[in-house]
C-alpha cells in the first residue's frame, strides 16, 4: 500500500558538509528507549555525546520523575500545605504549558492528575486517595507554585515531549544541526539527511492490522507525538480494558472509541501535551477543539468493522 506523505510548509537551509557522516547512538531513559540520528564528522566521539545526553536525561527525571521518590516533583507532592516553591527553569517551563492547555482543554489535560493516575494503576505504586484534579487550585505564578494541601503533580503527558525538545537543542548547542531526536517514540527532526532529503518517518498506526493508508512524514523543524488507549493498558477485577489516559474531568480512565492521536508541531513538548488533551476529549470534541486552535492533528477512531481516519485542516494542509 503506497503511504501518503506530510512535509512542512516550508523547507530551508543548506545539506550538510560534504565528507560528514549518519551516525546513532540509542539507549534507555524514563522507563523507555531513545534515539538519536546525527550528520557528523568522523572525528566526533561519540562516547562525550552520549555522556551529555546521559545528564540532560538525569536533570529531567531529577526534577519531574514521579517514580524517584526524592526528585523535585515527588517532594513537591508531599510537601506540606501553603509550602512555596521555587521552580527551576526546565520544570517551570513544563508545568507553564501544562497549565496553558488544561486552561485552554477546559480540564481535559490537567497536570494535577497525579492522584487519579495512581489511583488507576498506572503511576507510582502506593495508597493515595483518588482525588478530583485541578489545575485551578495550584497557585503558580510561572516560577514560583504553591502547594495547596494534597495536590499531586503529574507532567508525565508532557515532560517526555519537553526531553525531545532539550535533546534536539543540545544537538545543535554541539553543531550538530542535522539530526533526528526520539524519546519512547516521540520525534523532532531538524535539518537534512546526508543526500539532502529530510527525516522520513512513518506515523505509527493503533495496530499492525488497523488497514490504514500508511502515513509518513518529512520531520523538519517539526515534531510529533501520538497518544493512544493502545499502550500501557491494563484490566480491572472484571476484566475491563482500561486505558492508561485518564479523563481528569470524570476522574476515570477514558472509555470513548478513540484509538490514537498524533499531533503535530515545531515543539515535542506542545505535541505531546495537546495529543493528550486530545485524546481525552475524543471525536467528535478533539477534532473540533483541533480545528479552532489550527492544531495539526490525526485521528484514528475504533468502528465495528475497522478504523476510520480524521484530520485537522492543519494538517490536511501538509498532505503533498
């Protein structure tokens, strides 16, 4: 089956210098796997990148880790009422896009979820009451947050996507321009590949046998991020599929027939936090609130004989 094809509205810049190679290197981080694609000299040592790559990784999960029990977030948690924190630049960031589309999704994305994400089964292990999320009870004045009694953070739907962006400017902090970054696969490409093409990639489907169109993308200076009810599902006592996304407006893990969104964006970070949202809100809300905002988003709804496919009109444009 011959695959559609997406590229960005505009493509610029120059191919990388003659004589330098595709290299990867690839490991795991935050309960997953990465990969990076770079267009470098021969001489580069790769064992000094894949040292910065190690601490970039380490700061991320130092600060916003809900499973390290003494990372910034978790002692954030835990911390007692009316305390004030002063945040670091990274997780200031985060929660900062985090509480602009819980504001914009009306709930449907709210970084306070933390309660009902445990209480479901899929966060950290423990006994924690499953409280109703938020966003609105957080005082946060974008550096500073007060922890209000109880609130538990969770910027899990959006921290990945925000390590892809840190991973990709790091490459070009090194110049290394031309690369490909991926984290648990969430991508941001940038740049030209060795014979001057773009960073081909395939949008992954709910499922091998879905009998969609296959879909592919030229990743540069663009990101995407797919959610889907498809990964990290478990079973309750009567041996009900529950998704791993959690509804924080209705407290209960989402249980519409929308198998997957995969948004896409200049940011790995925006991309991940609004296929959340999206996801959450289901069809035909997620297609209506992508279409208001111009958000570039796919959607792929289960039916009872197969898959139907929805796009945005932001992303209707990028078919070539």
């Amino acid at each position: 089956m011959q695959a559609r094809v997406l590229v960005p509205l505009r493509i610029a810049g120059t191919p990388p210098p003659w004589g330098q190679t595709l290299q990867t290197l690839n490991g795991e981080t935050m309960g997953t796997t990465w990969s990076v694609a770079f267009i470098g000299p021969d001489a580069l040592r790769p064992e000094l990148l894949r040292s910065a790559i190690a601490a970039l990784f380490a700061e991320v999960i130092r600060e916003m880790s809900p499973w390290e029990s003494d990372s910034l977030i978790s002692c954030f948690n835990h911390a007692e009422s009316d305390s004030r924190w002063t945040l670091p630049r990274g997780f200031a960031t985060v929660l900062g896009a985090a509480c602009k589309i819980a504001a914009a999704s009306q709930g449907a994305f709210d970084p306070t979820a933390g309660a009902l994400v445990r209480h479901w089964g899929f966060g950290p292990p423990g006994e924690v009451q499953p409280t109703r999320a938020d966003w609105r009870a957080l005082a946060w004045d974008g550096e500073t947050a007060t922890q209000p009694g109880g609130l538990q953070l969770d910027l899990s739907a959006i921290a990945k996507g925000y390590a892809v962006d840190r991973l990709s400017e790091l490459l070009n902090e090194l110049g290394l321009p031309h690369h490909l970054a991926e984290i648990g696969g969430e991508l941001r490409g940038a740049g030209f590949k060795p014979e001057g093409q773009p960073w081909w990639v395939d949008i992954e489907p709910p499922a091998a046998d879905a009998g969609l169109q296959p879909l592919r993308i030229a990743l540069h200076g663009l990101a995407i991020a797919s959610s889907g009810d498809y990964r990290r599902v478990r079973f309750d006592t009567q041996g009900r599929r529950l998704s791993h996304t959690v509804d924080p407006r209705s407290g209960a893990p989402i249980a519409h027939g929308l198998a997957s969104v995969s948004v896409v964006h200049e940011s790995a970070m925006w991309a991940d936090g609004w296929s959340t949202a999206l996801m959450v809100m289901g069809l035909p809300d997620g297609l209506r609130f992508a279409t208001t905002l111009g958000l570039a988003a796919r959607f792929v709804q289960r039916e009872p004989g197969g898959y139907s496919e929805h796009f945005s009109p932001a992303l209707q444009e990028l078919l070539a």
